[in-house]
C-alpha cells in the first residue's frame, strides 16, 4: 500500500529473527536427542545380542561376555538418563519457539490491524473526494440550465 508505513516493523523484524532462531535451535535439540535415541536402541540390540549364553563357551568367554553385558548395562542406564535431560531440553526449547511464536503473531496481528485501518482511512478520504467531484458536477449542471 503507497503511504503506508507500520511504526513497529522493526519489533516485528526482530521478533520473526528471534522465532527463526529458536527453530533452529529446535531442529538442532531435536537431532541431538534422536542421535540419543539411536544410540539407546543399538546399546539395546547389542545387549539383546550378547545377551545369550552358549554352553560351548569356554569361561573366559563367558566371563568377557559378562563384563561387556555389564558395560553394555552401565552404557544403557546412562544413555537413558542422557535421553530424559534430552527430552527435557527439546521440551524447554518448544515451549521457548511457542512463546516466540505468539509474540510475533501478536505484533503482526497489529500490523493487520494498522493496516486495515490505513486502508478503510483512504477509502474514507477517496469517497470524500469522489463525493465532492460529484457536487461539482451537479453544481455546474444546475449552473448551465
């Protein structure tokens, strides 16, 4: 629209910077928690693996294969720690980018606002005119007769 300036285009600048930023941001937690949760299910499949037990091992077998189960469990319990602190951030940062979300649908539903009060303002001043062009013209037809 021609003369139409939003006065707080900058706070809406700035707002859809912060929104773009905490997506980002978002996108980047959530791959960190789903590399977690990949890591989780191959500790788990290797587990599930190792898990059997072959009466044709020897004990030193045995023995290995009960320390790397062993490990393998330690390696689970704090993997899954790690996926809660995780889920947790991903949370945090979605209620985050939610929030940024709203502020900036908030500045924008002004800047709507503004501008169909700009708009219904030139229609007002368009009509004036037109009206006043009208009686003119009925003016000057009532002149000539």
């Amino acid at each position: 629209m021609r003369g139409y300036k939003f006065r707080l285009q900058k706070l809406l600048d700035i707002r859809i910077d912060k929104e773009e930023e905490y997506k980002r941001k978002f996108q980047q937690v959530q791959a960190m928690k789903e590399e977690v949760e990949n890591k989780l299910v191959r500790l788990k499949d290797n587990y599930d693996k190792y898990n059997t037990i072959n009466s044709n091992d020897s004990i030193i077998d045995r023995k290995i294969k009960h320390q790397y189960l062993v490990s393998l469990n330690s390696s689970i319990e704090t993997t899954e720690v790690e996926l809660k602190r995780k889920e947790e951030l991903v949370e945090e940062v979605r209620v985050d980018l939610t929030q940024k979300q709203v502020d900036r649908k908030t500045v924008e539903i002004l800047k709507e606002k503004s501008l169909q009060s700009f708009i219904k303002e030139q229609n007002l001043k368009e009509q004036r005119v037109n009206d006043e062009f009208a009686l003119y013209g009925y003016l000057r037809n009532r002149e000539r007769r």
